[in-house]
C-alpha cells in the first residue's frame, strides 16, 4: 500500500466529511435534526454494527487469501531449491538440462510473473519454463534405483511446486467480489448520510468535527485497507516481493558453483536467450 497515497486520500475524505457536517451544522436546530437523539442513537448504531460486521467478515476473507498468497510464495521458492538439488541425481543430460531451467523459472517469477500479478494480467497463465521442465522431465529415462528415486521425488516436488504456484496467483486475481463492494461502499455512505442528521447547531463546532472526522477517518481507512489486502501485490508498505525466491535464486547460484556451473538458457530477466 503506497503511504502517501493512504494518507492523501484519508484526510481528503475526513476534510470533506468535516466540511458537509459544519456547512449542514449552519441550519441545523439547536439539538440536532432528530426528535429523539436516544432512538436515532439507537439506529446508528445498528447501522454502525452492522457495518463493522460486514467489513470484519470480509477483512478475515482477504487477510486469509493474503497470508496463503505470503505461504503459497514461500512454499514455491523452497521447493524449487528442493528439485534442483532433487535433479542432481537424475541421467545427464537431464539434470543438466533441468537444473538450467530451474534457474530460469526463479527468474521469470522474479522478473515477470511478479509484475504481471501486479497489474492483473497474469491470470490463469502458466510461467514458460514450467511447461519446459515439464517436457524435458517426459525426456528423461531413469534406470538405476537412485534415478528412478530422484524422477519419483521430482514428481511429488512439481506437484507441490504446482499448488504453491496457484496459491500465489490466486490473490493477485482478487478474492472480494464486485457486489460485496458495492454493500460495503453503500453502507459507507449511508453512515456519513446518517451522521448529517446529527448536524447540532447547539454543540461546539470542534466537537462536531471530531465525531464526522472520526467516522470518516475510521471508514476510509478500513476501506483502504480491504483493497491492499484483496491485491497485496500492488507497490508499496506491506506488499509482497518475491524476496523468498530471491533467497533462491542466491542458492541455486552458489549450488551450481559447487557443482562446475549449469547452463541456463534464458537471460537475466527469465526469458528465452535469443
């Protein structure tokens, strides 16, 4: 979530908010605009608790869908580390091949796939090199018990590998549905509405002030605060960054030159070399 942008929109929203509730304060009757301050009270607080209901709901749906995306991103760059050492036990040419591809598949979700949950576009696209480690995997023909353990342990790593993918991508679609968002602006709305009505000639400006600016601060931070979590890929405070698959990449780097080196066919940024 970017701070500034928080900032700059919470007190845009409490000075308006403030402004309505002192410009409606002007004309209204000394002790507000209800007849009975008690039952009117008694209204907004259902409609507050209601509110407070809805949003806590939806703020436990997302913060779920955003800690799976946190593990889910986690859990895919340790089983990534996992199958490149897994593949070192596997017929040459095939670990070569899939150790190289390995590499280029941390690239790509470090360089591409992370850019493109951001903005939304990547969907239900498969990253390029998992479809390569997939056909070059079809190529290999273990023959001694420890390679056919090694294919064996690489099957399960992928399938694991697979489901932490999806747990990542699945947040950068976004888990709060359209019309829920439409409930819970509405709602937003009818209570600054219903907060006019206790526009009070009679009390203090400040005191005015600070009951609208505290809704309104409270609403729109809430609100901010359901849209980082429906997409927690966005730049800044807080968001996720691919620092675990970083971690691995620095890991792999460093296996490899135990090993001699592995050649990687794709450049820095997880494309194909040209």
């Amino acid at each position: 979530m970017n701070l500034a942008w928080f900032i700059a929109i919470v007190t845009l929203v409490a000075v308006v908010a403030i402004s309505a509730m002192l410009l409606v304060r002007r004309r209204a009757p000394d002790g507000s605009y209800f007849a009975d301050g008690d039952r009117a009270a008694g209204v907004f607080g259902v409609l507050a608790t209601g509110f407070a209901v809805l949003a806590g709901f939806v703020v436990f749906l997302a913060f779920d869908s955003y800690d799976t995306a946190r593990s889910g991103a986690a859990e895919e760059a340790r089983i990534v580390a996992h199958q490149f050492e897994t593949v070192q036990f596997l017929p040459a040419p095939t670990r070569e091949r899939l150790g190289g591809e390995l590499v280029c598949y941390a690239r790509n979700v470090v360089n591409r796939e992370w850019a493109q949950m951001a903005s939304g576009t990547l969907a239900d696209g498969q990253n390029p090199w998992g479809i390569a480690l997939f056909r070059s995997l079809r190529a290999t023909s273990p023959r001694t018990a420890t390679e056919q353990a090694a294919f064996a342990k690489y099957l399960d790593e992928r399938s694991a590998r697979e489901d932490a993918r999806a747990d990542r991508v699945h947040a950068g679609e976004g888990v709060i549905p359209t019309p829920l968002w439409i409930v819970l602006f509405l709602s937003a709305a009818m209570l600054f509405a219903f907060m006019l009505g206790f526009a009070d000639s009679g009390e203090r400006a400040f005191v005015q002030a600070m009951m609208m600016g505290g809704v309104a601060i409270v609403v729109t931070s809430l609100l901010l605060l359901l849209s980082f979590l429906d997409n927690p890929y966005h730049s800044g405070v807080g968001s996720l960054k691919p620092v675990a698959m970083e971690k691995t990449l620095t890991l792999l780097r460093d296996e490899a030159r135990i090993l001699g080196g592995v050649r990687v066919p794709c450049n820095t940024a997880g494309d194909t070399s040209s």
